[in-house]
C-alpha cells in the first residue's frame, strides 16, 4: 500500500495516467486500491460470459502478461510526476486480483471463486504477508509497485486454486 497518500498528483502524460490509474478507478477518493481490483474483477466477466473456460483462461494469462510489462514500464514513469508508489496508481491491483482468477473456472461455483479472488487478494494486499511487505519496502521502481501485488495474487491464488479442490 502506498505511503504517499497526499502527494500533489502533477503534471503526467496522458497515456501513462490512463494505465497506470486503471481507466481513472486509481482517482476515487475512497479505497483507490479497491475500486481498481473491482474495476478488474467487472472486466474479467464478459470473459467469463463470452468465452469458453479454456480461452478465458488463455485470454486471462496474456492479459496478465501484457498488463505487468505495461504496467511496470507506466509505474515506473508515474513515480517521476507523482511520487514514489503513488496512491492512484492501481494498475497493479488490477493484475494482483486478475491471478487468482485463473483458477475461477466457468462451472457450478463460479460466482463464489470469483468472489474469494477479489477479497482475498485484497486481504493479502492490505496486510502484506509472506514476504508481501518486503517486497513492497525494498524493491522500487515500476517493478516495485507491481512485485507485492504480484505476489499477493500468487498467494491468493493458491488459497482459491485450494478452495476450488475442495468444493469439487
């Protein structure tokens, strides 16, 4: 989580300011974070609607790996005009909460999954276990802002992945 809540948010190119704040989610005043991991969670269901288990799991990974490098490269550019991990910045809540929806497959507890994916990695990426608060304390950069919620979606992917077996 960023400690730089009250940074004056300058002047930054307008592309950068698209990705990096998640479409402008990154701008709401209340829980930044969270209104970027719901905007992802609300893009990933026309997936779950439109496209077989298969592809939107496929979709899912390329969007995974486009969104980290994107992101990465955006954060690191947003640091020079906003600060160091600035609060608006969501882009990488947004890949955080789309990992544990990899193991949300298009079945009978769907819904449920897709649920736990979001609070989970919220929960994880709020409190920073596991190594999460590491991450975040000493990596900097693009790759700093991304790593702990790169990481947090791992652990809540295994927590969902794990829920999956089991109701099974």
């Amino acid at each position: 989580m960023s400690n730089n809540n009250n940074h004056p948010l300058g002047e930054a190119p307008w592309l950068h300011v698209i990705i990096s704040t998640g479409l402008g989610s990154g701008f709401c005043p209340v829980a930044p974070g969270t209104a970027g991991a719901l905007l992802a969670l609300l893009m990933w269901i026309p997936g779950y609607l439109w496209l077989s288990p298969q592809t939107l799991f496929w979709v899912l990974v390329a969007v995974i790996i486009v969104a980290t490098i994107v992101g990465t490269w955006s954060s690191g550019i947003m640091e020079h005009y906003w600060g160091e991990d600035p609060r608006s910045v969501v882009i990488d809540e947004m890949v955080g909460v789309w990992i544990p929806l990899l193991a949300a497959p298009c079945g009978r507890y769907t819904w449920l999954l897709a649920i736990v994916s979001f609070a989970a990695f919220r929960l994880l990426d709020i409190f920073k276990p596991l190594g999460c608060r590491w991450v975040d304390n000493h990596v900097k950069g693009g790759w700093g802002i991304m790593a702990d919620d790169i990481l947090a979606g791992i652990y809540a992917l295994i927590i969902v992945g794990a829920l999956n077996l089991w109701l099974r």
